[in-house]
C-alpha cells in the first residue's frame, strides 16, 4: 500500500503543477513543452500505479497455487514473482521517465537553434 500512496501522491503533485503551470503560462495554440512533459509523466505515473496493483494482484492469486504442488518451474516462477518482477518493472518505468525527459529536452535545444 506504501507504493500505492506514494504514486497517488506524485500524481496529485504533477496535477497540482500542471494546475500552476496552466495559470502561469500565457495562452497559445498549443500546449507548451512543459505542459506535455507533465502529462506524459502523469501518463506514467498511472501505468506505474496499475502495475503495482497489478503484481500484487498476481502475487495474492498465483502464489498459493504455486505452493500446492512443487517443482523447479514453479519454484523458479514464485521467485520471479519476487523482487526480480519488482526491479524489471522500476527499471522499464525509469527508462520511460528518462526517454520523457530526453525528448523534452531535446525537443528544447532544437527550438534554441
């Protein structure tokens, strides 16, 4: 639940940013870089939260299945339920978050030019 908590709170953070951001920023055609920037990371926050609900989920309904009958697959599975599942998910989701950040600036420095 702690990792729940602490998505719901990022989003409510970029919202509030975005918010601040929207009465800030003088009106245009379009969104601003910062703008998108925020949202993707919103994007990302939520896909983060769906994948912690997700592997608990997983792990509440397969690890009891794997326990009742033995054997090196499941064993080797039940395990990769384990940390190994937690850390291949946060590794995806930095480099997301990192790719999010290379765009924007890059996107940045070609208007600087």
């Amino acid at each position: 639940m702690s990792r729940l908590n602490v998505g719901l709170t990022n989003i409510m953070t970029m919202t509030f940013i975005l918010g601040v951001m929207a009465d800030k920023i003088p009106r245009t055609g379009n969104i601003p870089l910062l703008g998108i920037y925020i949202i993707l990371n919103l994007v990302i926050m939520l896909i983060a939260i769906a994948i912690v609900t997700a592997i608990t989920e997983l792990r509440r309904w397969a690890t009891p299945k794997l326990k009742m009958k033995r054997s090196a697959l499941r064993t080797q599975l039940e395990i990769f339920l384990g940390p190994p599942l937690e850390y291949t998910s946060a590794i995806i989701l930095e480099l997301m978050t990192c790719a999010n950040f290379l765009v924007m600036v890059g996107f940045w420095f070609d208007d600087g030019s």
